[in-house]
C-alpha cells in the first residue's frame, strides 16, 4: 500500500516520550491528526512515505538533531511548515529558525501556545 497521498497532518518529533505524548494529545485533542516520531531519522522515515503539513521538533535528540531535521525538511518538503521548540538557549538556535523560516517556541511553553502557533502553520 503507498501511504504517500495519506496526509497525516502534523508530526511531532521529540526524543522525551512524556513531551512527545502531551503535545500529541492536546494536537489530537483539537481535532489533528498527529503521527510522533522519537528521532530526527525515525521522522525521515515517515517523511518518505507520509505527507505533513506540519513539522514539530524538538532540538536536543541523539543522533539528528531538530535543526539537522529542519533544514532536510525544508530542502526536500519545502510546502511542510516548521515549528521548532527547545529548552536551549544556545544562539544557532535562533539561527536556523531565520534559516529555514521556521517557528520556534521555548520550552516549558504553555500548551494553549501550541495549539495557537501550529493553527497558525496549518492556515499558511
């Protein structure tokens, strides 16, 4: 079966399963249909067979990180959108949101801010 006309949405990457969780349920929740993913290479892989309007990800994985995962996103799925949330403060941070035109929330964000920022992404 090819996948790769099923549109799942959002996906949601985030190496903390309880995060990755709560940001699906309150996506799910809103009426989304949200696919996780624990890894920059596992989200490749889903890449590859799923349409996403909306990629959130977190930054601080092992192996790829979210702004590894950002970049590939926006050079091979330019029309997906990006919102990138960390607990870093780091500055390349800040860097590649300007980069790939992406979003970006600071965790611990509010969950009400999720849901504004990625109806946002999704009316692009």
């Amino acid at each position: 079966m090819n996948c790769k006309n099923e549109s799942k949405e959002i996906l949601v990457v985030d190496d903390c399963p309880e995060m990755r969780a709560v940001m699906i349920d309150v996506l799910k929740e809103e009426g989304y249909i949200v696919i996780g993913a624990e890894s920059g290479d596992d989200a490749m892989k889903l890449l590859r067979d799923l349409t996403f309007k909306v990629l959130v990800t977190d930054v601080d994985m092992p192996g790829m990180n979210g702004l590894e995962l950002a970049r590939y996103v926006k050079k091979e799925y330019p029309d997906t959108e990006i919102l990138i949330v960390t607990g870093s403060h780091e500055l390349c941070v800040a860097e590649t949101v300007k980069e790939v035109g992406a979003e970006f929330m600071q965790k611990p964000f509010c969950l009400s801010a999720l849901i504004e920022t990625v109806r946002m992404l999704i009316g692009k």
